[in-house]
C-alpha cells in the first residue's frame, strides 16, 4: 500500500518486495520481483543523482530488518535477504557509479553481519553483496573516506574471521561452509583494486587476509597440498564459484555465490585448501616486490601466533610456493625479507623454533625449481656469515649452525651469471681469513673453540656452495638429455649416483671456477692449530682439487692412468705446459704454495697461528715482514699485468700478509724431525696429507709430478735424518715413510710406470696391515653440512710393533720416471731436463717464493718487452680503444708503444676532425691498485691523469708516421722478423701446420 506524497525512489523499492504476508512463502530464494527490479535498476543507471536516495533507502530497511530479525522475526530475516539481492542488482547495473553506493552498501553489510554472522544463509547473502562491490570498485574512496574505511575494513574482518573460524563446539562440516565462505570472499579481496590502491591500507588489509588464508592450510598435510596445487593448474576456478573476474571492470562478472544445499555431501578440509591456496597464490601474483615482503611479514605473525613454526614442512610448502607464485621479477623479495627476519633475532640466547623453521625455509626456497633473478646473494651470503659469527660467540654448539650453513651452500643451486659461484667462494674465503688471522673479535683468544667453530661452518659452506652447483647443472643437462629426441638405435645412457664423478663431466661447465690464486689463501688453514679445522680443511681442499680447479692439461683417462694423446697433448700443448710449470701459472703457483704448506705440516713442531705470533719476538717479527714485503715489491713489480683476468674479491687481504703468516709459520720447521709438541702433526694428520697428495697426482698428474716430486725427495730426506732414541720422532718418521711411499705408487700408477710400482708395493707389502695411516671418511657425509668437530689420532709413544718401514731409492725412482716416454711427451722435457728438474734442491721457502713470484710470459720466452698483439693491434683499431689501454700496460718502461703511434697519426686526424686536438683530461683507474682491502683510504684517492699530453708537437707528416711503424714492426723490415721463436725444436716440428713470413700476421 502505498501512502500520498511518497517518493518515487521509495515506491520503487517497496514495489520489488512481494506482500507483507507472502514474505515467508517467498523462499527460500527469497528474490525480489524480476520486473520491478528491473524498473529500479533502471532507473538508477539513468539517474545517477537518486542512486544516494535509493541507497539510504535500502540501508533503512536492512537496520530496521537486522534488528528484527536478530529478536527472532523471521519475516524481518526474509526481508532482510530481499534487501541484499536489491543492493547487489543495484550494483552490478550501476557499475560505473559504484561509488554512489559504496558507503551504504558497506554499512549494510557491515550491520547485517554483526547481527546474524552466525546464519550462513545471511551472511551468504552479505558475502554475495561484498563481492560484487569488490569486483566493480576503483578502491579510490578506501583510505581516503573515513567511514567508507572502517565500514571495509570492518566488514574483511569478519569475513576475515569466518574464513578462519575453529571452534570446538561447532560442526565439522559447518565449520568447513563457514570457512568456504570466508576464503570466498577473501578470495574476491585479493583480486580487487580496494586491496591495492593504497599504499598505506595495503598493509592493514594484509595482516587482516593473511592470517585467515593460512590456518586452513595448517589443518591438511603437505600431500594434501601438493594435490589441490596440481588442481589448481588443471581447473580454472572452484567448483563452489561460478565466474572468475578476469576482464575490464565494464565486463567483468562478480561471483555468484550460493547457499550449500543440506543433505549434499559438505566441503572438506581440502576444499576450504584449495579455495585458501588459490587466494595466496592470486595476491602473490598481484603484488610487486615490496607487496610481496608485506605478505611474508604477515604470514610469520600468523606463525608467532598459532605456533606455525613447529610445523617445518608446512613452512617450507608455503615457502616455495610463495616464490613460485611471485612475479618473476619480484621473486627475489621473498628469500630476502626470509633473511631480514631470521637475522633480527640473532642475539638471542636460545635458537627458537622460528629460527631452525626460517632457515629450513631459505634452504627450500634456494634448492628448488623456481628461478630468482635480481637476487642479490651477495648481501644475503654476507648476511648469514654475520648471523653464524653471532651464532657461534653466544653458544659454539648452537642447533642453528647446521642449517646455516646449508642456506650457505644453496646459493650455489641457481647460477644466474658466470662469476656468481667464484664472487661468493671469494666472500666466504675472504671472511675465513679474517678469522683465521683476528678471531672473532669478542674478546676471546684468537684460537679458541669458538673460532674454530666458525672456520669449520664456513669451510662447510664453501663445499656445499661447489657441489650445489655441479649438482644442479648436472641435473639440467640430464633432463635436457632424457628431453631431446632420439633417432635410430641407442646407447646406453651413462648414469652415476655421483654427480662429480667422471660420467658425468660430459659437458664443460658454463660457469667460472674457483681461481686457485683465490683458494691459495686458504691454504695456512693446513697448519691449524685446531685438529678439526685441519681435517675440515683437508676435506675441503681435496674436495677443491677433484672437481673444481682448472685442470688445463692435467686430464686423466677414466683408469686414472695419465695417457698423451697426438692430438691433444701435441707440441702446443707441450710448450703451454712447460711454460705454464718453468715461469708459474695459478694452477702451478697453487700448487708450489700447497706443498709448502704440506712441509710444514709434516714437520712443524707447534702448529698455529696464535702460539708463533705470541712465541715470536717483535724484533723478529718485524724483520721477517719487511723481508718478505721486499721480496714480494720485487715480484709485484716484475709480474705487473701478467695475472690472469680474474676476479678478486675485496675482502681478500693482499697477499703480502700472508706471506708473512707462512714465514711465522715455517720458522717452527727444522731440518730434522723432532718430538714436537701438542700442537705438532698427528697420525691423522699425516693420513690427510696423504690423501692431499694422492689426489694432487691423480687430478693435476703433470703439474704435480713436477712441482711434487722435489718436494717428497726432501721429505725423504728429513725423515731418514731421525734419532731412532725418540719414540715420538720414530713415529713420526715412519708415519711419513709410509706417506711417501703411497704417494710413489699413485704416481706409479698414474704414470703407467712398472719400476716405481712395484718398488711402492714391495715396501707396502712390508708394513704391517692394516699400517699406521688410516684413510680419512672424508665421503661419508654429505657436502654442504657441519658435523661433529674429528678427533684426531695421536702419536703413540709405545708403538707395538717397532717393525722400521723400508726406505725407497728416491734416485732410481726419478731415474725411471724420467725415463718414461709418456712424462717426456706430456712435460715437454726430456730425460735430461726431467732429471734437473727432480732433482733440485727443494725448501719450503723456495717454493713459497715460487708461488709468489710471477714473470711475464714474453720476457721469459722472447726477451723483449713487445708483445705481438701490441704491434698487431695499432694496424687494426686506427680508434681511440680502451681494449688497447690493456694491452700496453705490459710495454711501459720500455720500446715503443701504441701512445707513440697515436701522438703521431693524431695531428693527421685533427685536420679532418677538430674536436679531437683538443680534448679534456680524464680520470683513469688503469695505473691505480685498488687499496679497498689493504685499509689505507689515504691511497684510494684518484689522480688525474691526462690521457695524453697537455702540449703536442707539430703535426706530424707522412716520414713521422712511417719511422713509427717501422719501429712498431709494422710494414717492411729490413731486420727481419722481430718475432723471435719461443722453442726453436717445437717450430721445427710445426712447420708444417705454420707457415712464416719475413712480416707478422
């Protein structure tokens, strides 16, 4: 009935409701009449000024109709639902004055459930009404309206809480509708732009969604995850939805959502995962990096508060999952805001299980399938060796350090350009020597076992970041492999159950590898005075030689039998070698380092860094610094540019001071072996020495054979110069006969020589088994984790059986192994040339000053100072080429440069170009040593250096240019050629492959 004079508008609603007494028949759709709702929507979509009043309206009649039917009126609650569908008909016509409504329809809502959240078939209603308004709002007014913002964020927090709710006494499966119905609506929450428009609001909203999307996924297994994930990919929505907003906001279709029916079969648990699942996955792939950091913060307050973090596994899954689902781009934010939070707690006394579940998070998310581009693992490494230092000083045993360094080790899974693995082993090997040397700087002595703890986490560490590598690189090329094609018959597939065997190493690696100048750095960590960071060290360092140093030349046959090959070992591979072993490349300066610190090992009477600093005098000390930073001016200055191009991290100290380490150490050296002291080497020690060797000459057979040989005739030497009246030196003597010996049939073996191993096995044969050496377990534990710190075993000085171990005839040996064609063939020696170089007299600090000393290839070899590519060069690039800077940096000091040659063409390109006579000084950093790692910041100033001279001669005529090209070699000579031959035997043999001319090509 309507009354006079009642507005348009309000007839109009009244008119959509059926009569007072037919308003419980009307169910249970409880629909508005069709035709008289289409006369109100369309007369609000054409009379945008009344959509105010009608709205008013219609949040009248739901507060009147809330409290009624909240006292038990059931035609209060019948009308109340025709309210709804009104206002979500109005907003789905009105769509483009969204806006107009907004504020009466979040009221709405907001009164209705306040009232009757507990009657799903209102609140269903409600949650119809929502998400229509969220699929349709530009979120313009959220953070801007007052009270359009608390009614919306009044509203998610109910709907917030539905999809949460877990209350004992409710039923199961009205448990489970009612979380449906929640995630539901989160669901259209995190797809519509209210959640994104504000910056300030984003984060209120997300602590308000976050929390209700993750609890149900605590309520299933992870297999369970893993299926409705796999769902997710094969169906595109949810059965309990119908329509996905995936258009312009003029096409979109808000989502239906409709009352379960009783008697069916209710939701499971895995239904409410799967809509959760999809809501976290829609908001990940909807946010950008700092978004995404704001999600994570809000998921680890979930955890704080249900106790989340026990649950690892769950942790990990969602972890994983949150990366994959994040944009490409953005991925990295969330392994870097994982770090953030896990270092925040660092200082505390007891690793918490937020700690271990971070940790285990950040290893998952870096060992999994998904990518992480713009991650810098850099920081993040720096990040988690600071955490583990921290760890360390408040407890040496702390549960938080195995997982560590596990997250240590899986930056090297993903390898996203070629330096990554080197610039993070540089870090890592940088910080190691920083400890090694100054301790933790908490006030402890430098070796104590706190120290010690952190030397051997970062060792770990640093394996685990080679293997992971080689592992995941590995495993791309078999799927690449089992992916392509095959045609005809095939073969076997070789297979391995390691990843770093031989069968495996097919393909070169596509990134960098460890320079060995890099790991030479490490190398006083042999002479520890800890056990366990020795035997760490030793594992490490075997680990390094197997599979990660460069072994140009040095390839064995699968029998581990060294084999010369015409073709591959052929002159020029015989003239690089001989080159590479006479004047030092890395590789052989490594490995002349590596047997001097092994020397000093074997027959050091006190290990350790600390007891030589304090033992030592500072007078003493003093003098062996400034001897060995003179000596190591004078090989600086004779190697300037001769190093390869490498990169170096800054946090390497320079090389000077550990130079001066190793001299602190080799003054505890004597010529004969004496008793020594607690901290001299055990027989556990001399077992890693052996293996050290073993794999020396089974990996680099030519560069160890002849930078090894020397070194094991003056062990041979010092360990028959004993006085069998000491039991501790007897013991010690035949610990390192028997290390001799075995380190003879390796080479034996590898050599394919059948003097040298038969005499190592007659002597092997006479030790009684199983022998004093036992072989380290180093392949017992998996690469990349801690364990508990080895145990050495000590000399004993009542040995049972006294039995002497028979001495080798090192001179027929070396006579033999001199003999042998395949070393000649390999080295490039012969038979003469192998016997010097064997048998010269070899010192710990020879071979220290070897690996220290570096010579220009082109002095060595040619003896000029012209390399051909600087007299090549200025005939090709005629341009001013920073390429060219490089090249000259070996000529200074010396001969004509490309300088010259441009200061006499460059007043003939003036005159066609006038902005070349006269150009500004520039900065160069091309004659300036970084000084980042040595401290000094009065040296890191630049200078200006002019690239060329302020004042220029006359320009120069076409008889200048000429003189300077003869003098260059350029052109006709009438000398002949400059070029003098590097082996005059080897150019003999080629000449067949290379023809010469009286001009250089």
């Amino acid at each position: 009935m309507h009354f006079p004079f009642t507005p348009n508008h309000v007839q109009l609603i009244a008119a959509c409701y059926p009569p007072h007494a037919a308003l419980l028949t009307s169910g249970p759709e409880y629909r508005p009449n069709s035709q008289e709702l289409s006369r109100l929507t369309y007369y609000a979509s054409n009379r945008t000024g009344k959509i105010n009043k009608l709205s008013g309206e219609l949040e009248r009649r739901v507060r009147m109709d809330c409290r009624k039917a909240q006292a038990g009126n059931l035609r209060a609650r019948a009308s109340l639902l025709i309210s709804l569908a009104i206002f979500r008909a109005l907003a789905t016509e009105c769509r483009r004055d969204i806006a107009l409504l907004t504020a009466s329809l979040l009221a709405s809502i907001n009164v209705t459930l306040q009232a009757l959240r507990t009657d799903l078939e209102v609140a269903t209603r409600a949650a119809s009404v929502f998400t229509a308004w969220t699929t349709y709002t530009d979120g313009h007014l959220v953070g801007v309206d007052r009270y359009v913002t608390e009614e919306y964020m009044s509203c998610l927090q109910m709907f917030s809480h539905m999809g949460r709710i877990d209350q004992e006494s409710m039923d199961h499966e009205i448990r489970n509708r009612t979380r449906l119905l929640g995630q539901t609506v989160l669901q259209a929450v995190v797809t519509s732009e209210a959640l994104y428009y504000s910056t300030v609001q984003f984060g209120t909203q997300i602590s308000c969604i976050v929390p209700a999307i993750l609890i149900p996924l605590f309520d299933v297994s992870v297999s369970t995850l893993d299926q409705e994930s796999e769902t997710m990919k094969t169906k595109s929505s949810s059965g309990y939805l119908e329509g996905f907003r995936d258009r312009p906001t003029i096409e979109r279709r808000a989502a239906s959502i409709h009352l379960h029916i009783d008697g069916d079969k209710g939701p499971s648990s895995a239904d409410v995962a799967n809509i959760a699942l999809r809501a976290i996955s829609i908001l990940l792939q909807h946010s950008n990096a700092s978004q995404a950091g704001t999600v994570i913060g809000a998921a680890f307050e979930c955890f704080d508060d249900i106790n989340g973090w026990e649950k690892i596994d769950h942790c990990q899954w969602i972890a994983v999952k949150g990366a994959e689902w994040t944009q490409y781009q953005y991925r990295y934010a969330i392994p870097t805001r994982m770090v953030e939070y896990l270092v925040e707690g660092q200082d505390v006394v007891q690793a918490t299980p937020r700690h271990l579940a971070l940790a285990a998070m950040i290893k998952a998310v870096f060992t999994s399938p998904t990518p992480l581009i713009n991650l810098s693992t850099s920081d993040i490494i720096s990040s988690l060796i600071n955490l583990i230092f921290k760890r360390v000083v408040v407890q040496e045993d702390d549960p938080l350090l195995p997982s560590l360094v596990e997250c240590i080790a899986s930056l090297g899974t993903h390898v996203y350009y070629a330096d990554q693995i080197q610039d993070l082993a540089s870090e890592l090997i940088g910080r190691l020597i920083l400890v090694e040397i100054n301790g933790l700087s908490n006030g402890k002595p430098a070796s104590d076992k706190s120290r010690a703890q952190a030397v051997r986490c970062l060792l770990a560490g640093l394996v685990g970041l080679m293997h992971a590598a080689d592992k995941h690189e590995a495993a791309k090329d078999d799927a690449a492999e089992e992916s392509k094609p095959r045609k005809g018959a095939t073969s076997p597939t070789i297979s391995s159950a390691d990843p770093f065997s031989a069968d495996t190493r097919i393909k070169p690696s596509r990134r960098t590898r460890i320079a060995p100048d890099i790991w030479q750095e490490t190398l006083t960590l042999l002479c520890d005075s800890d056990y366990s960071v020795r035997a760490d060290y030793a594992e490490a360092l075997i680990s390094y030689l197997k599979h990660e140093i460069p072994k140009l030349g040095d390839h064995v046959d699968e029998d581990g039998v060294k084999r010369v090959r015409p073709v591959a070992d052929g002159p020029s591979r015989q003239a690089t070698t001989f080159t590479s072993v006479m004047y030092g490349d890395s590789i052989t300066r490594f490995l002349h380092a590596l047997h001097a610190h092994l020397y000093v090992l074997a027959t050091s009477s006190n290990l350790g860094l600390a007891s030589e600093s304090a033992s030592t005098s500072p007078h003493a000390r003093s003098q062996s610094r400034d001897r060995h930073s003179r000596s190591h001016s004078r090989s600086q200055d004779s190697s300037s540019g001769s190093r390869e191009n490498t990169r170096r991290s800054t946090t390497v100290p320079p090389r000077t001071r550990k130079s001066s380490v190793m001299t602190r150490l080799m003054q505890s050296t004597t010529r004969t072996l004496s008793s020594g002291t607690t901290r001299s080497a055990t027989l556990s020690d001399y077992a890693n020495i052996l293996a050290i060797l073993t794999a020396v000459q089974e990996n680099l057979p030519v560069r160890g054979l002849l930078t090894g040989v020397p070194m094991l005739v003056a062990l041979d030497a010092i360990s028959s110069n004993v006085e069998e009246a000491d039991p501790v030196v007897s013991m010690r003597s035949k610990a390192l006969k028997e290390t001799i010996v075995k380190v003879w049939l390796t080479i034996g073996r590898v050599w394919s020589s059948p003097e040298i191993t038969e005499a190592a096995e007659k002597v092997c044969s006479a030790i009684p088994s199983p022998g004093l050496l036992q072989p380290p377990d180093f392949d017992s534990r998996p690469s990349g984790t801690i364990d508990p710190p080895r145990q050495p075993i000590p000399i004993r000085t009542d040995p049972e059986e006294d039995a002497p171990v028979t001495t080798l005839n090192v001179e027929e040996l070396i006579a033999a192994l001199a003999a042998r064609q395949s070393v000649q063939e390999a080295t490039g020696l012969d038979e003469t040339g192998l016997l010097k170089r064997f048998t010269t007299q070899w010192t710990p600090e020879s071979a220290l000053q070897e690996s220290l000393d570096t010579q220009t290839s082109y002095d060595a070899l040619r003896h000029d100072t012209i390399s051909p590519l600087i007299k090549v060069a200025p005939a090709l690039m005629q341009i001013e080429n920073m390429s060219l800077h490089s090249l000259a940096r070996s000529t200074r000091g010396g001969g004509v440069g490309v300088t010259d040659l441009r200061e006499a063409l460059e007043g003939r390109s003036s005159m066609s170009n006038p902005n070349l006579s006269h150009r500004a000084p520039s900065l160069s950093t091309l004659e300036h040593t970084s000084t980042v790692a040595h401290g000094e910041p009065s040296l890191s100033r630049l200078t200006p250096v002019r690239s060329r001279p302020q004042q220029r001669n006359k320009i120069a005529g076409p008889g200048e240019v000429k003189d300077v090209l003869n003098r260059l070699g350029i052109g006709k000579s009438s000398s002949g050629n400059i070029l003098k031959p590097s082996f005059p035997g080897l150019q003999k043999t080629e000449q067949r492959y290379v023809s010469t001319t009286d001009e250089p090509c």
